[in-house]
C-alpha cells in the first residue's frame, strides 16, 4: 500500500490527548453514604483516578484511537497498485467510431470504455497529468489537466460518433504535442492499432462480434423503370435469417426474406421501381450487435438537361463533341454576345464578350489577350504538357501538338492544371458560385480534335461544368466533409439535416466545404432564387468496410501487447477508511450509553 499525502501521518498526534485524558485524575468530591455497600465500588473508581497509572483495558479509548487512525488514513488517501496505469504524465485516448456503439458486452462497448477510464482516472496520483483526447474521423483533445473532477466531466460529455476511427492521425497529433517520451498513452478502441507507439497499451473492448450490414447500394435504369442492387454481408461466424426492406422517397416498396451464411456477401435484386424516385434506403430487420449499419442510404443521381450555348467562328469538332452528350440542348452563336442568360454553360472558342454571363458556367479556349476574367502573362510555342491530376484529364492522352499558346496568370480563385515549359496554360476554379476552366490555346492551332481522347475531355468538361444541376458528390461516410455544388445564380442555400434542421450555408458565397455530417441519413441541400427552389440531397452513411467487421482484431498487435511493461496505477481505498471510521463512531455511541467502557 502507498499513499498520495503521506505528511497526513503527523495527524496520528492526535492520539496523545486522548490517551492522556485517560491517564490524569478526574476531579471528585468526597461524600458520606449510609452503607458501606459502595465501598468496593469506591476503591476502584479512587484506583482508575489515580493519575499516570498503567493503562487498563478500556474499550472506548481503543475505539477513540481506531476512529482516529481512520480518519488519518483518510487524510493520507491510501491506494494499492494495480496493472492499470502510473506516471506523472499519461494520455487517454476513446474511440467513439461508429463501432463502438456495439451492444455485445452487456452494454454499448463506448459506455463500457468510459466506466474503465473513469475508474483509472480515479486511481490516479494527484499529480498526474492527464491528456484526455477522442479519436473519430478526426481527433479532438478534450482536456489537459490534473484536476480529475474535470477530466470526468469532460469524460462524460464526450458522446460516440458514427464515422470511423483514424488512430493514425490521432498518433500524428500526440507525436507533435508531446516533449517528453515518458507519457504513457492509453487508447481505448475495439478495434487493433497497425503501428502502436513504444509506450502504448491498447485497451481493447471486445464481445461476440455478431453483426451483419448492408455495405452498398446501386441502381440503374432502363424502359421498364429502375433496377437496385443492395449487397447484404454476415461478418460473424453464425447464419442469419431475417427481411430486407426498400424504401422509396421515404415509403416502403418491397420486402425480401433474406438468409446468410457466416461470412457470406449476398445480393438481393429490386426491379421495376418508378424513376422518379429520389432517395432509396435498404433496412435489413436482425438481432444483431451493431444496428447502425443495418441501414443504408442512395440517392439517384439524375441527370437533368442542360442547355448549353457555343460561340464560335467555326469548330465541327467542339461542336460534334458537346452533342453526342445526351443531356445536353445545344445552342450555337457565331458571334460573342452580350446581356445574354438563360443557359446553364457558356463555352466561348476564341470569342468572348465584354462581361460574361452570371446565370451559368464557363468554359473558355484562346481567350483574347484583353478580357475580364484572366490575365495573360504571355505566350510560347507550344512544347510537351505537363497536367496535374485532375478529373478533367481522367482516361485522357494529352499527347498532342500545338502552335502558339497563352501562360496565363493564376488568379485567386482558380489553380492551375496544365503547364507547358513549366508555365500554366490552363486553369480551372470557382468565382463567386460560377465554375470557370480556361485553356490557353486555340483548338484550331492543335492537332487535338483529331484524336481519339478529345471527345473524352470535352465530355470531362462538361460533366464538370453541368453539375450546377445536381449535387455532384451524392454519398459520403459520416461525419466527412462535402462540397457542396450551388447554382451560380442561387441567392440562398440550406442544408436540412436527416432530424429535420436546417443550416444556411449562403451567403456568402463560395461556400466552404459542409462538415455538419456526423448524423446517418439523408441531408437535403435547398437553393433559392427569386420564387424558385431547387432540391438536391446527399446521403451520409456508416464506413462499413472500417466498422462493420466487430469482431476483426490484429493479431500482431496482440502480441505487442503481451510484452509491453504493464502501466500501473492506483486503485484508491480513502472511502474505505472513511466508511470503517463512521461504523466505529457508532459502535463507540452504543458502548457509551450501554456503560460497558471498563
């Protein structure tokens, strides 16, 4: 046994007061009495007066003495050692991943988790000093101090999460924090650690692992209405029977009973649902221990047509390139013109008007050396390109020759794509809610529409440019950050969150990357212009292939963990002795009032 407040031993003194209350004579005067009954009964209350005499056995002054051993014990806040943790500097580490809401160990295994770490921060010295952090998508330091009592408040407010643990960057962020190598850290999880620290114990909370999920959904559609695909998988080692539902906008469309072996992925086919259908979710109904990824959302990306106006002199290849694109009305106009709106993109071949259009976006070739939206710091002869890895040059060979082309200056909003001789010569951003991508060369001065990847960029092009009509990223892992795609002409834009709360977003414009994600369902972006309202939605989901598997363990880590020294800690035992000090209080009041002391 130890103790964290040793100097509270010099409170034993207190002992010598009473045991010399014992020992001093106790004040009396004489009477005379009728009977010498009393004499016998006289001489041994004169023999305990008597002052310095040996002590007797006297029960109140050992339970006066007990009582007040307890007390000082209590002072002196005991505690024994256990293999939990020690040191002056430690870091506590919660996984509050998706997973961790898993209810195979009599409880969720995140509440399991808290109730061990407010144990451990109980036993810990008074000194100690605690980094408290919690480890999800992204890791967020709760708490650094000694004081306990705010440790478990900070404890108790941290709630799990549904998106997925990434202990990686959690172990970047202590490796930056910490000056000293001697904290110990200790990461409660479900889950293994690929690289764990020297000094990390990895708590695992862990039960039967019994769960199944629906890991993705996909549709297609054709004449007789729209196909889904839902792959249900069994991540434990016992079959499953149960029903698969498929809601449509929120109704239900059709049941399945479905049957899986253990470790089994399994298909299951819905046909012939209306293609207006917006939002799909798939609820698988079990008993299982992790319900989160029982459910799944989709949202049917549609692909609205755009109208789309070309200014142009001459170019059959630009123009052969947009059309074959089925979701496109084409426009065509020989000549830049101004005041003009109504179209969705904008593509200007060498020909641009005085002030661009704010109603769509724009795609820009060869602009003239005088213009309002880029600068041109000069122009070269054409050499070998050089691209960045863009969704614009996806499938493309940009093996190709040109004549003259412009090194364009970089503005703010837009980041360059393609160099040539180190120079950018093609840029692409977002000014204001208007996407623009700019190309410094002329099409006419290339050999490019001649080869067989130019209609492949024409049409990254355009699936760029015309997801002003929809929102472009439609499902992400929850508590992700999205982009957010709004119309160039919107006025407004809300997000409304699965609980129904809606979150404005714009103005101003741009807007930043939407992080609010942390809820499972479907969010619905709102855009408003004038009288107009537009809807998009995405969908925010568990990272099944992270948090799914309940029962996965890395056996490496395993092993790594048997040979670490045990981090040890205290286990507190001042209550005891306070608990033992009040039962003696009350033993000493009943001896007391019995007489029984002598």
């Amino acid at each position: 046994m130890k103790f964290y407040s040793p100097l509270s031993f010099f409170y034993l003194l207190a002992g010598v007061p009473i045991i010399f209350m014992y020992l001093l004579k106790k004040q009396h005067k004489e009477e005379k009495v009728p009977s010498t009954y009393l004499w016998e009964k006289a001489l041994r209350d004169m023999e305990a007066n008597k002052p310095w005499q040996k002590l007797r056995k006297n029960i109140l002054l050992f339970l006066q003495l007990l009582i007040t051993l307890c007390v000082v014990l209590f002072l002196a806040n005991p505690y024994i050692l256990s293999n939990k943790a020690y040191g002056e500097n430690i870091i506590i580490m919660l996984d509050k991943s998706a997973s961790m809401q898993s209810v195979d160990v009599g409880e969720s295994r995140f509440n399991r988790a808290k109730e061990e770490i407010k144990r451990l921060i109980d036993g810990l010295s008074p000194n100690t000093y605690v980094t408290l952090m919690s480890v999800e998508n992204t890791s967020q330091i709760v708490a650094k101090t000694k004081d306990k009592g705010l440790l478990k408040r900070k404890l108790k407010e941290i709630q799990a999460g549904n998106g997925s643990d990434h202990v990686e960057e959690a172990i970047k962020v202590i490796k930056a924090m910490r000056k000293d190598k001697n904290h110990k850290i200790i990461y409660y999880t479900d889950k293994g650690v690929r690289e764990p620290l020297s000094n990390m114990v990895v708590k695992n909370i862990r039960g039967d692992g019994k769960n199944i999920a629906i890991e993705n959904i996909s549709h297609s559609i054709d004449e007789e209405g729209m196909s889904v695909l839902i792959n249900v998988t069994n991540f434990s080692d016992e079959a499953f029977k149960g029903d698969l539902f498929l809601y449509t906008d929120h109704h239900i469309f059709d049941i399945q009973a479905i049957e899986i072996k253990p470790k089994e992925k399994k298909p299951y086919y819905f046909r012939k649902i209306p293609k207006e259908v917006n939002v799909l979710k798939a609820e698988v109904d079990v008993e299982d221990s992790f319900k989160k990824d029982n459910i799944r959302y989709h949202v049917v990306h549609t692909n609205p047509s755009s109208k789309v106006l070309l200014t142009s002199k001459q170019n059959i290849f630009l123009e052969k390139a947009i059309i074959i694109n089925k979701n496109v009305t084409f426009y065509k106009a020989n000549e830049a013109l101004e005041d003009v709106s109504g179209y969705d993109l904008y593509v200007y071949d060498g020909l641009m008007p005085q002030n661009l259009p704010k109603d769509g976006n724009i795609i820009l070739f060869n602009p003239p050396t005088n213009n309002s939206i880029i600068r041109i710091k000069g122009k070269s002869q054409g050499g070998r390109f050089k691209e960045e890895n863009d969704s614009l040059f996806t499938s493309v060979d940009l093996d190709f020759t040109a004549g003259e082309v412009k090194e364009l200056m970089v503005p703010k909003w837009a980041k360059p794509i393609l160099f040539s001789q180190d120079e950018p010569i093609m840029i692409k951003g977002k000014k204001e809610n208007q996407k623009i991508v700019v190309a410094g060369f002329d099409l006419h001065d290339t050999d490019f529409p001649l080869k067989v990847d130019f209609p492949i960029f024409i049409q990254n092009l355009l699936e760029e440019a015309l997801s002003l009509n929809r929102q472009d990223e439609t499902e992400i892992v929850a508590g992700n950050p999205i982009e957010i795609d709004v119309f160039p002409k919107s006025e407004e834009a809300f997000v409304k969150s699965p609980k129904g709360e809606e979150i404005k977003i714009g103005p101003p414009f741009p807007i930043y990357p939407f992080k609010d994600t942390h809820e499972v369902g479907i969010y619905t972006i709102k855009q408003r212009y004038g009288k107009e309202e537009f809807e998009n939605y995405f969908a925010s989901n568990i990272d099944t292939k992270k948090e799914s598997n309940i029962g996965f363990v890395y056996e490496e880590n395993n092993k790594r963990e048997e040979n670490k020294d045990p981090i040890k800690a205290g286990r507190n035992l001042k209550n005891i002795f306070l608990w033992i000090g009040l039962i003696l209080l009350l033993v000493e009041w009943v001896v007391y009032h019995r007489g029984d002391s002598i």
